[in-house]
C-alpha cells in the first residue's frame, strides 16, 4: 500500500478514538467512580483483594476505609512473591513483566509490576491517543508518510523464574504491535542494546537514511542523540537530514531548559512539541493542544487517581483527595491504582491542576525532590523555570544541573548549592548567578522570604561543572541513557558531594 493511503487509513482510525475521550471529558468523575469498582471487581479473589474484603467492597468511601496508601517499600514483599512464580497475588492475570526503576533518589532497583492489561490498555491505548490528539490538531499532517525516531532503554531476563525485567521503554519495544514496529526505527535489535556508547553509532547508521517524521524519547538524551547525529553527518541542523520532521513527542524530565537548544537544531517554524507524562507504573497525561505545556489527565486508561496536597504531605494531617475534590494550582502527590495490581499507591510524583473542566495538570515535581530544608518548599518546576529564564538572558546553554543544601553551622546561615554544567557558558558567571537567585526569588514566595537580606539563606552557591562531569558520574552508576535522570534537589548532600569530588578531580590534571 502506498505511503500516503497508510497515512490517510491511519489519520482516520486513530480519530475515531476522540469521540471516547470526548466521553471522560463530558463526565470525568463517574468514569473515575466506575474505573475503580472495576478494578476491585477484577482483584476480587486476589492475595490482596481476599486481605482487604474487596467482594464487599461497593464504594470508594469503603475502599479508602480499608486499603492504606502504600509505597514500593509496602508493596515489595507482594511484588517478589510474583516475580518468583506466584501469581493472582494483586493481580487476576499473570504477571511475567516488570519494569525496573532505580529512580533518582535510591540506589535500589524498584520493579514495577506490568501487567497485559496496562500494556495493552494503557501505555499502547495512550501511544494511540497521542497520535489522535495530534492529527486531530494537525489536519494537514503527515506523521505516517514515515517512521518515528524512537530513543528507549535496554532489556534483561530474570532468568530463575522466566519473568522479564527492564526498562519501561524496552519492555513496550518488546511487546509493541506489529502497526508500531512498522512505524518506527531503530529496529528492535539496536533499540534494545544495553551499552549507551555503542547504541548510539549504530542508531545513528540506522536512521540516517530514513525518512523520519518524528521523535519519541526523552529531552536530555534525545539531545545527545541529535548532537552526536550532527557531528556524525556535519550537517547544521536536524532538518537537512530529515526534511519532514514535524514534531518531538517527549516527557520523562522538563522540557524547558532544554527548549532553546532544540530549536537551535530544528529551525523549522512549523515544528511541534508534544508532552507526554508517564512513568513505570502507567501512562497517566497527554498535550491535547498545539503550543500548550498543560497535559490532559487521561482517565480510562485503568488507572484511578487520588492526590494529597503537599502542604499536608507526611504530616499527621495529611489527607487524600479524589479528583472531583482537587482545587487549581495546588501542589498535589499522586496516588494511583492500576489495572497493574498497584494499589494507593505513590509513586513520587507531584502535579498541579492547570484546568479543572476538562482537567489538565502540569508535572511540578517529585515528593523527594524538593528541598524545604529552610521552610522554603523549593520545587524542580522553579529551578527548571529559573535556570530557563538565566540562560536566555545570558545567551547561555545548561547540559544538565543538580541543587542541594548547604546547612547552617554556628553563625553560618545557609544557602542552596548548585552544580551547573553548562554546554555555552554565560560570558559572566556572577551574573547568571544573581539573574537564577532573583528568578527563583519571583517564582516562589517561601524562597524569596528566606533571601529577604539574607536572613536565612544567603545568595546561592553556583560549581561550573568540567565537560561531560554528569555523563561520566551516571557512566560511573551504569546509569547510561534510557529513562536515567539526575537528580534534581534534595535535601541531602550526597549527590552534590560525589560530583564535586568528581570535579575537582579531573580539574587538577
């Protein structure tokens, strides 16, 4: 069949899809109500469904008296039990798939339970509605006249049991349907190869010669992907290499202070950005709008949500709200249960509702990742925020950066400290530094009380980092490319510590 008819079948299939979405926009919250019976339904005659009295169970008022809100650390004992064999432990169907997620504020691996349901209802069904949303934005669009640059993570077998771990991204390319794989390259082979250093030579021999209509992946290794692209090809831009791009569907850390580099390398006018917001234990919200950083929370993807409000978190008064209960711009952490056998459970992640009618959130942040030290309540959409807004004033590139503590002793007053590798350093540091202080200052009120002439935090510490000092720390943790992340605040100093030792290091040759 000829390239244009595949597209014009495809564009008219995946609209079709809107007409549903249109259903959970028009009533979000008994869809919600009726998702969630559901799932209790399903989990019935489960190791956890039995312990919670989940046949007896007929309202979210009686689910939330029963069931606790859970972390990884609750859960993990249910989770070895499957993947040692065991099933119809918190789920009804079997359970071979786990994806493995280390974090950024845990050395340990956490493996997250995937089950068919979730792949095939979730992560597949949400790759489809990206798609949707965006052709039904895009008219004129011709996404399918060629192939998706996709940028994922690698796979492992856990062999005692025959259960299989690895990335999210790995997991979906290995199970991914046949429509997907035609659409897309690399070829699974290379997608999945597990050394970053020689993944991306043989990516770039791959795709240089296809004509490639989009991106999939996220923001700080697709960079690296398109930098070392360039340097492969000697070409000026992304787009005299594939001259019908048309848009970079990305999510997995902030796009902002990457948002000047990318356009930099795709100079076309008419090229898109698409959000996404997903994670290892779903696929949770979708740009529906052209030129719009809000997401769609997408609710009939057999994920229900609740959200506590982060001035309560941790605390004796915290309390769980469901989603006909939320307010705009409150910072919320997520608790979800999933057709995954994830039951309240957090998963570290904090958004704010952008819209209530239909509702939109924005990703602020991640529960540990914060720093409030001070009372300050610093969180990674200020600093992303702050350090977008110093680098366009300064005409200057940020590669990567992290933020930590630095603790009052004696008479000392505090600060934050920064590490900041920057790929086109500001002409001057000093002001860079003040322009980052002022911005955060603006952007939140609790910081800006701490900085009133210095009462509790000092003007804040900034480490130009050596080339490459974030590649080679996380080389150093076999923490290469994939969904990788660093981490951006804490409240702890052992991040920063290990990367100065690093830097000063290397400085000294």
């Amino acid at each position: 069949m000829a390239l244009p008819i595949i597209n014009s079948v495809a564009t008219w299939f995946l609209k079709k899809r809107i007409h549903q979405i249109e259903l959970f926009l028009k009533y979000p919250n008994e869809v919600q109500e009726e998702l969630l019976l559901n799932l209790i339904r399903t989990a019935e005659n489960t190791v956890i469904g039995k312990q919670y009295g989940f046949s007896s169970i007929k309202s979210y008022r009686e689910f939330i008296e029963r069931v606790p809100i859970s972390t990884y650390e609750d859960l993990e004992p249910l989770i070895e039990r499957t993947r040692t064999g065991e099933q119809n432990v918190f789920w009804n169907t079997p359970i071979k798939w786990f994806a493995k997620s280390s974090g950024t504020t845990n050395s340990k691996s956490k493996f997250i339970p995937v089950s068919n349901e979730s792949l095939q209802n979730c992560h597949y069904n949400a790759s489809k509605d990206l798609l949707s949303l965006y052709l039904n934005n895009n008219e004129e669009s011709q996404l399918f006249t060629g192939k998706s640059l996709r940028l994922g993570g690698s796979k492992q077998l856990y062999e005692d049991n025959n259960t299989f771990f690895g990335d999210l991204s790995a997991i979906l390319i290995d199970n991914m349907p046949i429509w997907a794989e035609f659409s897309s390259t690399p070829s699974n082979k290379v997608s999945l190869m597990s050394e970053w250093e020689t993944k991306i030579p043989a990516i770039i021999n791959e795709t240089i010669h296809e004509n490639v209509t989009s991106f999939a992946g996220v923001p700080s290794w697709m960079l690296v992907l398109m930098n070392k692209t360039l340097e492969a090809t000697g070409k000026g831009n992304l787009l005299e290499i594939w001259p019908n791009l048309e848009v970079y569907f990305h999510g997995g850390v902030s796009f902002e202070p990457y948002r000047d580099q990318y356009k930099k390398i795709l100079p076309g006018s008419g090229f898109q950005y698409y959000e996404i917001y997903n994670a290892s234990e779903g696929f949770f919200a979708i740009q529906d709008l052209n030129n719009s950083s809000d997401l769609l929370l997408m609710l009939d993807y057999g994920i229900f949500y609740e959200f506590i409000p982060m001035d309560t978190f941790g605390t004796p008064n915290q309390k769980v709200v469901r989603l006909s209960e939320v307010e705009l711009n409150k910072n919320y952490a997520i608790v979800i249960t999933t057709n995954a056998g994830l039951w309240r459970y957090m998963i570290g992640d904090t958004v704010r509702f952008t819209s209530l009618n239909p509702y939109r959130i924005r990703v602020s942040g991640r529960t540990k990742h914060h720093i409030n030290v001070f009372g300050e309540e610093l969180i990674v959409e200020n600093t992303d925020k702050a350090i977008a807004k110093a680098c366009k004033m300064t005409n200057s590139e940020v590669i990567d950066y992290t933020v930590a503590p630095v603790f009052m002793e004696g008479k000392e007053k505090g600060a934050h400290e920064w590490m900041i590798e920057f790929k086109n350093p500001p002409d001057n540091v000093a002001d860079f530094r003040q322009i980052l202080d002022d911005t955060l200052q603006s952007l939140n009120s609790d910081y800006e009380a701490k900085r009133l002439n210095n009462m509790t935090l000092n003007l804040l510490v900034l480490n130009v980092a050596r080339t490459n000092l974030f590649y080679d720390w996380l080389k150093e943790q076999d923490k290469l490319g994939g969904q990788h992340k660093i981490p951006r605040l804490s409240n702890q100093r052992n991040y920063l510590e290990e990367l100065l030792e690093m830097n000063l290091e290397i400085s000294e040759f």
